[in-house]
C-alpha cells in the first residue's frame, strides 16, 4: 500500500514501529489460531 508517505526515507522509529506492528500481528493470529484450534481442524480435513 503506497502512500506519499512511505515514499519517503523511513526514520528508524518507522522500522522499529513496523518490527512491533508485525510482531503484535504474528502474535494474535497464533493466539487467534490456538484458541480455535477445532475449527482449523476440522476445515483441514474437508
């Protein structure tokens, strides 16, 4: 997703701010994942 603003040089902060964005993102979709664990079950077997 390209905005004017992502055209520009990225500060550290930005990559730091990613790093955690994508992290928290892995975490809820293993939480997500753990915690409706039957359901993904049970879609792999049909």
């Amino acid at each position: 997703m390209a905005t004017e603003e992502s055209a520009e040089t990225a500060s550290p902060l930005d990559d730091v701010m990613e790093d955690i964005r994508r992290e928290l993102v892995r975490r809820v979709a293993e939480d997500d994942r753990d915690a409706n664990r039957d359901i993904y079950d049970a879609l792999e077997d049909e």
